[in-house]
C-alpha cells in the first residue's frame, strides 16, 4: 500500500513556527485536489499520520506530491492549541540552537 511509502522530514523551526515536509508517493496525486491547499481530513484522508495543530500552509509547485505544513511554536501535540510554556521552551531552544541572545526573537 502506498501508504506505507509516505516519507516524513525531520522538524524545523524559526522564531515563529515549526515545519515539516510529507513527501507522498506520486501516486497518490491523484487523490489529491489540484491547485490549492488540502483541509485536515483530505490529508489525513490519503494516510499522512501527524499529531494535531499541523496546517498545509503552502503549494510547493515544482513538486505538488511534496506537502508544505507548519504549526506555531508550542503547539501542543494532543490538543493542537499553543501551550505559553510549550512555546516558551520552544523559543529557549530555537535560540539556544542558533546562539541568538534574549531579546533578539522575542516578539
């Protein structure tokens, strides 16, 4: 089953959101409604399995099996909502990754 050969990339993340991309396999275009972006159920609908708040936030269009999705900083995995700590331990690692001082993301 095609299912089965959906590939998922590591997290990434700026001061604002993390990101990640779902490579599905081509085959599964077909399924997919052309020239816009998907709804949670149709993603779902063709088998990409992710915890809750991801959004398909964008058409990648030289290669529309790969699905752009993105979810704000401290989203919490079981509710989908944004956690203030979740997103304060999220901010505090971003910039510990990137050596970025105190108040150079903050908002």
């Amino acid at each position: 089953m095609s299912v089965n050969r959906i590939e998922y990339s590591e997290k990434y993340a700026d001061e604002d959101h993390e990101y990640r991309h779902v490579i599905l396999p081509k085959e599964l275009l077909r399924q997919l409604p052309r020239n816009r972006l998907l709804s949670e159920s149709e993603w779902r609908g063709v088998g990409v399995q992710q915890s809750r708040g991801w959004v398909h936030y964008a058409l990648h269009r030289p290669e529309p099996h790969i699905l752009l999705f993105r979810r704000p900083l401290g989203t919490d995995p079981q509710t989908g909502r944004v956690d203030p700590e979740l997103k304060r331990q999220a901010l505090e690692e971003y910039k510990h990754q990137f050596g970025l001082r105190q108040n150079s993301v903050e908002k």
